[in-house]
C-alpha cells in the first residue's frame, strides 16, 4: 500500500486526515469473497461492507462491483449522483495512489477478444487494456453530449398517455363482460385486453422502476408503487432486487438473475454449457431443451413461479408497504369481476391471463439476451458488458408499443435512467461509437429474434451434448 499523503495544517475533516491512498491490487483483493468489500468510484475507494445491506437497490447489485471499478454503473444508475455523493461519504476511506491509473488494470483481461474484432491487437503485441480505454474515455464523453442533448429528460405526456392508454383497455376489457355477457367471444376478447394491459403495465413500471419519468426519485417510486403494485399485483422491491442486477452484470452467471434457469432447467450460452458438460453435470437434457422451452419457458414463468414467489419474497422480507399495493390489486379485480364471473370463472381469467402475458412477456424479453454471449463476470468494461449482452429489434410503431420500447435494448442498458421515446435519437450516436471500434452492433427483424432464442438454446444443448460425451 502506498505511504499516507502529508497531513494539511487545517483539514475539512477528521475524515480527510484519515485519508490514506490504495492500489487497484488491495482493492481487488475487497471483492466479497472474504468479510470486507470496497470498490472504487472517480478514483475514491469506499467500504461497501456494512452499507450493501442498506443499499436502496438491493445489497447485491452493489456487490456485484466489490473489488472492481464502479464508476460507470454508478453514474448510469443514479439520476441525483451529487445527492448521493453526500450519503457516500461515510463510506469514503481513501482514493487511488497517484501513480495508479484511473482504468482498471484487471478489467477485459483476455478473452477479451469476445468484443473487439477491429483492433488488429493480440495478447503477445497490445495491452488489452488499451482499446477499451479509449472506448471508455469515449462513451462517457458521449454521455457528457446526451445529457446537454437533453435526452436524458422525460416527456411527460407521453408516460401520461401511456398510462391512459392502459387504463382505458383496462375498462374495456370489463365493459366487455358486462355488456356482452360472459359468453366464450367477449370472455376471451376480456382476456386478451386484460393480458395487454397487463404486459403494458409491464413496460411502464419499468420507466418508473428506472427513474426515467420524473426528476426524482421519491415521484418515480411512488407511481412505480402504483404501477406495478396495483395495476399489477407485483411488489416495487422484487423488481428492482432482480432487474438492477440484470442491469449491473447483464447474461454474468451467478450476478444476473435473468440466467438463474442455468443450469437447473436449461445451459444457456456457448461458454457455460461447454463448461457443464465437461463436468458432467446434467440435471435436464438440455440437447432437447429448444423443445422443452415451449413448455416451461414462455407458458409457465409467471404463472406457475413468479405468482407465488412474489409473496413469498415480500413476507420473507418483510416489505408491508408492498404487499399493501399488492392486496390492492387483488381486491380491485375480485369486486369488478366476482359479480360477473364468480368464483370459477374469475379464477379460469385470471389464470389465463397471467399465461398469456406470460408468453409476452418471456418472449419480449429473452429475444434481447439469450442468443448474446453468456459467461461468469470477467470484470470487463462497462460499454462492452452491455454491448456483448445486449442487441436491438427494428424499430417500427409496432415493435415499439408490443416490446415498450425494449427492442432498443443497447441503448436502454447503456442509458438505464434515459426515457424511452429517446432511445431512437441516441441509437445513431451509439452506432457511430461502435462502428469506431468495432464493435458489432446488432439489430433483427421482430420474428428473427424470437427464433433466434431456440436457435441458441439449440445450439448451446448441443455444444453441452458433445462435451459432456467427449471432453
């Protein structure tokens, strides 16, 4: 460790007389895998150990960064950083010794060959380090050009009118019933306009869980509250414990939660499913899993896991407040159409569409993710963590509305906090970015992308197959 800096006459704070300088070593050596874990953010190291149990986005997306450089998640992250800063202080207890650069020496250690083609770099000639650098350097001087852009600030009639737009396919879906009887044609149009809303509440609870809407955080929380508790049933806390984490270490096995299903239920990507099979592991034959997917992927997701898990999650932990939003939802739908339907027939609606936003949604979803590069955290950069995780759906009116604007799933993950209806203004600036490096950026047709979900579970059952009976 670096020797302390000279004390000055007259500090600000006994905490700045305290402050010793670090390497990027004894940072490293902090991950979490022992008791302690510090990161670095702007070249100051905090102490996240006690904090990450407070952190209001969950302890573990925190500490997915513990012994790593954090400045870039942190910065996408958070909408009021100066605010935060202020909590952080507490945390402070050093910054790097002068001599240690501000880039990570350990980050995209190779294979870091995954991302980059157009360097012309090898491991024995060129520091990997260097592309990335520079790719940094020149991501955060193009958030710098967002944020003057004003593309980082919400139109706030367009999330009012979303809003209507769900509200008023939620009333249809009931004046169906009560005009038109509870007959098979207008029971199941109810269905299908209840399944809409549902999976375009979806969507928009997730502007509002981002902090994309308004210019607070409190406002974003308390219409995420509404959202996703009553209008869907769902606690604001869950949410953001899983899809943070997704956010922080996107396709990272064991960091983001969206690839729990490996290796319990599917081997998902190249690397982990090679991986599996050499060590023989075989809980599913995964070799007919883009069969089975059609079973228990799309169709059983919501209904038959995440429906109960969620109330499990939000006793376990004790979120009231959640659970209150929750009940809410439920006692709205069981006055408006108990009356209706009684107690079976609300029941077989229900359940019904819950199956079909289900497949909606898992569709919608994966389509972005799946078929991307898949591997344990190799502590890579943060523009290519997203862009090797990530790809786009064209954009059309259509794909726009059916996917809440998540076909632009790049942009959404290099610019959590950016309101969606800017994604297509900063999709030409991030195209440019990687044409510079070279970078792959890819964007499919709508129905390309979800058959490239079973082309990749395909693929990857078979790479497992072969390992798992010659290797």
């Amino acid at each position: 460790m670096a020797p302390d800096p000279v004390q000055t006459p007259d500090p600000a704070s006994a905490q700045l007389r305290q402050m010793r300088y670090f390497t990027w070593e004894e940072v490293a050596q902090r991950s979490g895998r022992e008791k302690e874990r510090w990161l670095v953010i702007d070249r100051k190291v905090y102490n996240i150990s006690d904090f990450s149990r407070r952190h209001p986005g969950g302890s573990r997306v925190i500490s997915h960064y513990a012994g790593q450089d954090a400045t870039d998640p942190f910065v996408a992250f958070h909408i009021n950083k100066g605010l935060v800063r202020k909590y952080m202080n507490s945390l402070l207890i050093g910054e790097l010794a002068p001599e240690q650069p501000s880039f990570e020496p350990t980050k995209n250690l190779p294979p870091w060959e995954v991302l980059f083609k157009g360097w012309g770099a090898t491991e024995k000639n060129s520091s990997p380090c260097l592309p990335q650098k520079a790719l940094t350097d020149e991501f955060r001087e193009l958030r710098a050009t967002v944020e003057r852009m004003g593309l980082m600030k919400a139109n706030h009639l367009f999330f009012l009118f979303y809003l209507l737009h769900i509200l008023l396919l939620d009333v249809a879906a009931w004046l169906t019933l009560w005009i038109f009887g509870t007959s098979l044609v207008p029971f199941t149009l109810c269905a299908v306009l209840l399944s809409t809303v549902q999976a375009q509440a979806g969507w928009l609870q997730h502007d509002f869980g981002h902090l994309s809407v308004f210019s607070t955080s409190t406002w974003n929380h308390l219409v995420h509250h509404f959202v996703i508790g009553h209008l869907k049933g769902a606690p604001a806390s869950w949410w953001n414990h899983m899809h943070f984490q997704h956010h922080a270490k996107p396709n990272c096995f064991r960091k983001d939660p969206d690839i729990n299903m490996h290796p319990l239920f599917f081997a998902l990507g190249k690397v982990l499913s090679v991986e599996l099979g050499k060590e023989k592991k075989k809980h599913m034959p995964y070799n007919h899993q883009h069969k089975y997917f059609f079973l228990i992927g799309p169709p059983a997701l919501l209904p038959l896991y995440f429906q109960w898990y969620i109330f499990y999650f939000v006793v376990q932990r004790k979120k009231w407040v959640d659970l209150a939003w929750m009940l809410s939802f439920y006692v709205r739908v069981f006055f408006t159409y108990m009356p209706l339907l009684g107690l079976k027939g609300l029941l077989c609606l229900f359940f019904i569409v819950r199956f079909l936003e289900s497949n909606w949604f898992v569709w919608v979803t994966q389509m972005n993710h799946i078929p991307m590069h898949i591997d344990h955290d190799r502590n890579v950069d943060w523009v290519s963590t997203q862009l090797q995780a990530t790809c786009n759906v064209h954009q059309s009116a259509f794909n726009n509305w059916f996917s809440g604007h998540l076909n632009f799933q790049i942009e959404h993950h290099l610019f959590p906090t950016m309101p969606r209806h800017n994604y297509h203004k900063v999709a030409p600036l991030v195209q440019s970015l990687c044409a510079k490096y070279g970078i792959k950026y890819e964007s499919k047709p709508l129905l390309t992308a979800f058959a490239d979900i079973v082309y990749s579970l395909k693929e990857s059952g078979q790479l497992w197959l072969d390992a798992y009976l010659h290797q």
